[in-house]
C-alpha cells in the first residue's frame, strides 16, 4: 500500500490520486490540514530524503516567513517549521514500501511506476 500525504487544495496531490486510482493502485489519502502531521513521519521523511529536498520554499508559506527565519534555516529549524506549518512540505509525499518520493514530476512518476 502506498500512502500519500499533501493538501486536499493542492493539484499536484490531486492529480497523483487521479493517477494511482486510475491505475488500480491501493493507496491512502493522508491531508496534512485535516488529519494533522506526525513528527515520526516527518522524522522518517527527512532522513530518507533530506530536509532540503523535502522544504517547500516556492510556496505562500515560505514566501510569508520573515527573512530572519529563511536565512536561518538549517535541518533542526526547518524540522520545527514544517512540523508547526505543514504547508512547507513539498508535496505530494509518497511513503511506499520502496521508501519515500516527494513530488510527482515524470522522475517521481517513474520510481512509483508509471
């Protein structure tokens, strides 16, 4: 089973539902807003793939931050902002019994298959 992680707001997210449900694949929906976000989780992720992979700084959130926090920003900060403000992860997250794959560009696509 492969669960995905995101916002229900998100397109990305939604088009990689679209695309696991058309291809048959169980899955389950996470939404960081409604179902909240675990530190285990995000633990997890980071190690699998880096925080820096996994921070969103093209988004309003980041945008919205002071220029203090950005320049300021190393694993432990960015750990702590993305806990409190999960709309900084990039999203879609994939955890798969393969390991973690954020994003759904054609390279992520590919690792999970498609």
């Amino acid at each position: 089973m492969i669960n995905i992680y995101g916002i229900k707001n998100c397109d990305t997210c939604r088009k990689a539902l679209k695309t696991l449900s058309a291809a048959g694949l169980d899955h389950q929906y996470s939404d960081f807003r409604v179902d909240g976000l675990s530190s285990d989780n995000l633990d997890k992720w980071i190690v699998a793939v880096g925080w820096e992979k996994l921070l969103n700084k093209r988004g309003t959130t980041w945008r919205n931050l002071s220029d203090g926090i950005k320049n300021s920003v190393n694993e432990a900060v960015a750990r702590d902002l993305m806990l409190e403000n999960p709309t900084l992860i990039k999203r879609p997250v994939f955890d798969t019994p393969q390991g973690v794959i954020v994003g759904f560009t054609k390279t992520e696509q590919a690792l999970l298959g498609f």
